[in-house]
C-alpha cells in the first residue's frame, strides 16, 4: 500500500475520511481495556536473540524483527512476530473494536490504527530494546531458501536495533561487512528466485509522495520501492507461505487467496506486450515478465496498468475440516492458493495493522504445539473474510479518494500549462496519462492516444473540491 506524505489544508482530508465514514477515536471501553491490560507472558526466554527491525522511516508499530545465521549449506532464519492475541483477548472490547476497523488505515495527514496507539505503538510494538511477548517462527532453509523444517512457539523477545529501509540499502550499497544485513540480502534474492521458479509475481510501482519545502507549493513525487524493501518482504512471505501449509496440513485456519490467472487475460497480455515492444521470450510467464517492467519507462508503464487487472479475486478463506459444508461454510475450500505468491499463502505476519494476522498466529500456534484450536478463534474463522473484504474496500475508497485530492490540490494553480505524459491507457471514449513530473496518473479528455507512448498535454481542470483532474492533448 503505497502511503502519502502531503501538507495540504487538514479540514480537506477530515472532511474526507468523514465522507467515507472513517472513524478515528476508539471508544471509553476500549481506551480503559487497554490501560489494564497485563498479558500473561511466555515461559521461553528468547531476548538473548540479537533480533532487528526494518520498517520506513519514523514507524512505530512494529510487527517482525527477524536474526538470521547460517547454518550447514543453509539457513537459519527466526522472525518475531508481534503478539498480539497476549493482550487482546476473543470477545473483548478492543476484539470487537479490531472487527469493526479490519486494518489501519492511511490518510495523507494521518493514520487512523487498528489498535490503540498505546498498544499498537507502544505496549505490543518491538521496538528496541522493550522486551516483548511475540510468536517466534524458526525457520530452517536449504541451500536454495526451500524450509526444511519450521516451528513457531510464544517467547519473550527484545530487538537490538530498529533499522529504515533507506538506511539498510545505504549500507549495502556502500560494501557494510554487517553480517545479518548480507544475509538478509543473501536470503532474500534466493526466495525472489524460488519465487520465480513458482510464477510468483512481483508487481513493480510507484510509490506517490507529496512533499512541501518551506512556504513554496506542494510537490507530487514517486519512487519505485528500494531493492531491500523486496528482499526483507521475502521473510515475510516466506513465513506466510510455511503457515498455510501448517493450516492446510491441519485442516484449520484463514487463507489469503487468489484465483488463477485467466489464460486468455494473459494471451492478451502478451499480445499488448508485442505491440508496445516490451520483450515476452517465448516460454516466459506472466509473472516473469511482470516482474521485470520498469514502471518509468511509457511502454513498461502502460503494460503494467493492463497486467494489474489480472491480479483480480483476492480474498481470504476460512478452512476448517471439522465443519459440516451443509451449514454453508467454507469448510473445505476449492481455492487453497494465492496465483501472485505461486502457492498457499497466510497472513500472519502484521498482527498490529490487520485483524487476521492475530487469528492465523493463534491457529498456528496451537497446530504446532498439537493443541486443539481455541474456541473463540476457531468460531471466528468464518466470519473473518466479510470483515476485511469491507476493510479492504474501505481502505481502497480512502486511498483512492486521498490520492486524487492530493493531485487535484498540487495542480489547481496549474491549470492550462503543458506538461509531457505517457498514454497508459487508451480507448473510444477517453484516454489516461502519467505524468513523471508530478507524478500524477489522470484521464486525459483525447481518445485513442498511441498507447505506450509519450505525447503533450494540458491540463484542463483541477478541482480540489471534486478530487478531479482532467488533461487534453495539447
């Protein structure tokens, strides 16, 4: 999810979230919930570990802290996960206000959390040095990052360092001798590969900002993500696939899926590929392909706006054996995989910004101690999917509606000036462009432009107050 840094004038973006029916104060019952709680600790002492952080500039709920090591030909790797379901307990008030949220949400001026910020940012977060209850994964990986052997169990855990994602590639760019940042490194193009091997799609994109130097206009700007954003998702991805398959060997838990692609959505992929000079090598998937686009280049741009509607279905499905599937729950799922991962896929790694993480963890915990599955978690598993497809919708309404206000505010004073954009997407009635400075995406009035290519155009309309923006070829 990509987050907006923007200084515009505030009562815009609260009048926004009111709009979309965002709500940002929690409740008395579940501010006094927080205030007493005293989560019941683990037995295991695990804060010898030297576990580290890396999140994006200034974050504070942390939800991973990860050490690896080699071990043999492979790898050790163990992941610390926030424990959330040692404070929140089924059936409580802050239960039931995370229900109602689904995840954090971001707004450009602030974000709106799932949990409370004294836990969520503070009593529950792996910051540095705090030692803290989280389910410790130890993962055991071959020489090719295939896991070997996996376990997860409660433990007392303490980061020693909470690193930036800007900070680390430094690092690695500059030649550091940091042995756990090389093997994060290590680690993580071995599971990009392995990722390759299975189809898996890595979607290239811009992430917008909207920056404000001293008293001058906002200034739109994208970046693509940095090279160790990509290696340190593997972990977590690695950890979400090693828990579905612990889910699915146990007949219980919460799945993260997504249909197979269409073949013939990916012909046609092809075909636009061909036509806009982007290469397909024969034999190549789509994930391949995908994967390689630069989203700078007009051509690459354009592709990846069609590959995008391809990635259609996601969603989460509860899978329980034990149930009866004449009551009408999905007891025994056709669709186990997710097609952008190559394979079964959980969430279980962001407990403090999304509500099924804390329900797998507590499934997996359980399996892997050869425990039943708690009653409250187990009841809860089938209600979950509806709840966070609303989340989900809610968080696309407002991140949508955020951006387009953003470009909309930075362009008004600059309605009828020319600007170069690549055509990203063309038809009868319309067209869209993407300008690189500012990063803005927006329809453009002139149909059938040459898809893929780079043409003038003016800027027609910029209206704050309808969170428009609309260009004409020049």
């Amino acid at each position: 999810m990509s987050r907006l840094r923007v200084r515009v004038p505030e009562p815009s973006f609260a009048g926004l979230r009111a709009e979309l029916g965002v709500v940002e104060a929690f409740p008395p019952e579940v501010l006094a919930e927080v205030q007493g709680l005293r989560p019941a600790l683990p037995e295991h002492d695990a804060t010898a570990l030297p576990l580290l952080t890396v999140d994006p500039e200034g974050s504070r709920d942390l939800d991973q802290a990860v050490h690896l090591e080699r071990e043999g030909d492979g790898y050790r790797v163990r992941y610390a996960i926030a424990d959330v379901g040692a404070f929140v307990a089924v059936g409580s008030a802050l239960d039931a206000e995370a229900r109602r949220r689904g995840q954090t949400l971001y707004a450009p001026d602030v974000r709106v959390p799932l949990h409370p910020p004294a836990l969520s940012e503070g009593a529950a977060s792996l910051l540095p040095g705090q030692v803290r209850p989280a389910a410790l994964w130890d993962l055991h990986l071959d020489a090719r990052g295939e896991p070997r052997e996996v376990g997860v169990a409660r433990a007392l855990v303490r980061s020693t360092r909470q690193l930036t994602y800007a900070g680390v590639q430094a690092a690695l760019d500059g030649g550091t001798d940091d042995p756990q940042l090389l093997l994060l490194r290590e680690v993580g193009r071995l599971r990009q590969e392995r990722g390759a091997e299975r189809g898996a799609v890595r979607l290239p994109s811009l992430e917008q900002a909207v920056e404000q130097h001293g008293d001058g206009p906002p200034v739109l700007t994208a970046r693509a993500p940095l090279p160790v954003e990509g290696w340190n998702a593997e972990v977590s991805l690695l950890t979400g696939a090693v828990a579905a398959r612990l889910m699915l060997d146990g007949g219980v838990g919460l799945l993260r899926t997504m249909p197979p692609f269409d073949p013939a959505g990916v012909t046609a992929l092809r075909r636009s590929a061909l036509a806009l000079g982007v290469a397909w090598p024969e034999g190549a998937g789509y994930g391949e392909v995908v994967s390689r686009l630069d989203p700078y280049e007009p051509a690459h741009a354009a592709l990846l706006v069609l590959a995008t509607r391809l990635l259609r279905g996601a969603g989460y499905t509860a899978l329980d054996t034990s149930l009866d599937p004449s009551d009408g729950t999905a007891a025994d799922p056709a669709l186990t995989t997710h097609s952008a991962v190559g394979g079964p896929y959980a969430h279980v790694t962001a407990p403090l910004r999304r509500l099924v993480d804390r329900f797998a963890t507590e499934v997996c915990l359980a399996l892997a101690a050869g425990r039943p599955v708690p009653d409250g978690v187990r009841a809860a598993l089938p209600e979950l999917p509806a709840l966070m497809a609303a989340s989900d919708r809610r968080a696309g309404e407002l991140e949508r509606a955020a951006v387009d206000l953003a470009e909309a505010v930075v362009l008004a004073p600059r309605v009828g000036e020319r600007f170069r954009a690549a055509v990203v997407e063309s038809g009868p009635k319309r067209s869209t462009v993407q300008l690189r400075e500012p990063a803005v995406r927006a329809r453009c009035e002139t149909p059938d432009l040459p898809l893929g290519e780079e043409v003038d155009v003016v800027l027609v309309r910029a209206d704050p107050a309808a969170r428009a923006v609309v260009f004409a070829r020049a």
